[in-house]
C-alpha cells in the first residue's frame, strides 16, 4: 500500500465538548501517516482550551481573525479552504468538530484511493448518532429523485489535484446560493463535472445532525427553496450542459419553489 500523506481538516465553533472526541479519533487512526488541521471560527466557550492542551507534532492549530459572514455555510467553507491551502495531504479529509472517525476509516479510503486512480472523490457513510446509540442512517434517495445520495462534508475525501480543480471551477458561485453547502458542490462536482465520485459502502463516520441543517425540514420551506438552487447551481457549474428535461424531480421542485418564493 502507497504511503500517502493525509491531512484531516477539522472546522470548530462552540464544540468544546465534542472536540477532545473528535480530535482524538484522528490520533487513533490505523493509519498513521496523517496530520490533524484543527480551525476554530472565534468560539466563545473554552474550545480554545482544549486545542491547546494538545501537544502533538502531527497536530496544527488555527485561529479566524478576520470577521465572520454571519451564514454558516460560508463560515465552514472558509475555514476548509483556509486549512486546505495549508495543509500538505496528498488526500484531504473533512470533519465538523461534532463528528468523529471510525479507528479505520483513513486506511480503508486511502486504499480505495490507491486502487483506483481516476477516483478523485470518496464518500462512506454516516452512522446517525442518537443518544448513546449509532444509527445507519439511509443511503440511497427515493425513486422519483434526480439527486444521488451525499453524505455530510465528515464522510467525504478527496485528492489534492480535485480540490484545486474545485476551487478553480466554483470561484464565480462562492457568493452564491448560500444554502448549497461545501459538501455538496464538491460531490456534485465530482459526481456530474469530473465523473470521479465514489460511495464507499461502509460506515466509517459517526455523524450528528446539529443547528444549521434542522433549518432544512424535509419538504418544508428552506428545503425546497435549496432543491432548487440546487438545481440551478448544478446548471450553470456545468455551463448548461447538464439539463433536467423529462426529470419529474426537477419540475416539480421548480413549482413548489417558485410558488414558495412568491408567497413568502
């Protein structure tokens, strides 16, 4: 198996007590040629404070300076591309600081990395957290569904080249479509642009569904009006080459959406 460098990226904001949880589940890997990038958005509890108590080599820490945007979305993209441009993985790992990793999964995805080199993307799947239990959490979009299922920005990776790739396409979107999260544009980007997407069919991350993504009620108000700018973003990401003719999905989210939008 190649050596490849990894660089696991962790946004936090007011997660001090899911931190230390989260940190220590990259120490743990099976695979130990890593380093742990930890971004902290100006939290105001003591997340600060455990960071710091982190003596470790492998373990580089950094503070926002500059203001916050005020939308969470924007805020973890910002903290992702600013740990991105410093890191030095030649695989790239994401995960919010209230999730954590299965001792596994860096090797198990780093394998399938080396396996397969026109996989640039790879996404396993959540295990839910609920309580003191773990949930496999549904995989796979309804029937009458474009959309592919995927995972939460802590289940996917990518290759160094990808992320570059990314940036580069989605540079004239960053200020737009404030509701389509990092995680997302990267596994659209994967899956429709460059066609280097891979689900790896094991639960490798343990997952919670906090604050932001509880705005986002199925078929409520926010989750449509997303499912549409979802579908717009995805157009014009790929120049109008990917249309939605004959995708009952499509015309349906577009109805409601627009309906939505006029009533509001």
């Amino acid at each position: 198996m190649k050596n490849y460098f990894v660089s696991i990226l962790i946004a936090n904001y007011n997660n001090a007590q899911h931190l230390n949880r989260s940190i220590q589940s990259c120490l743990n890997q099976s695979y130990k040629n890593l380093e742990v990038l930890i971004y902290d958005d100006k939290s105001t509890d003591n997340s600060i404070e455990v960071i710091k108590k982190y003596k470790n080599k492998n373990i580089r820490f950094v503070k926002n300076n500059s203001i916050k945007t005020g939308f969470p979305a924007f805020d973890a993209k910002k903290a992702y591309y600013r740990l991105i441009k410093i890191s030095k993985g030649q695989i790239i790992f994401l995960l919010d600081s209230d999730d954590y990793f299965k001792k596994n999964k860096v090797y198990e995805v780093v394998k399938i990395f080396e396996k397969y080199n026109k996989i640039e993307f790879i996404q396993n799947f959540p295990l839910l957290k609920l309580g003191n239990n773990l949930k496999k959490n549904k995989n796979k979009n309804n029937f009458f569904s474009f959309w592919p299922y995927f995972a939460p920005e802590s289940c996917i990776s990518f290759r160094r080249n990808f992320i570059n790739k990314f940036i580069k396409k989605n540079l004239i979107f960053e200020k737009k479509y404030d509701d389509v999260w990092l995680g997302f544009r990267l596994g659209v980007f994967a899956y429709f642009i460059t066609k280097s997407f891979y689900s790896l069919n094991k639960y490798l991350t343990v997952y919670k569904s906090y604050g932001e993504s509880k705005r986002y009620k199925l078929f409520g108000y926010n989750w449509f009006i997303r499912r549409l700018n979802s579908y717009i973003y995805l157009n014009k990401l790929s120049n109008n080459k990917v249309t939605f003719k004959y995708q009952i999905d499509y015309y349906i989210t577009k109805l409601i959406g627009t309906i939505l939008k006029f009533i509001k």
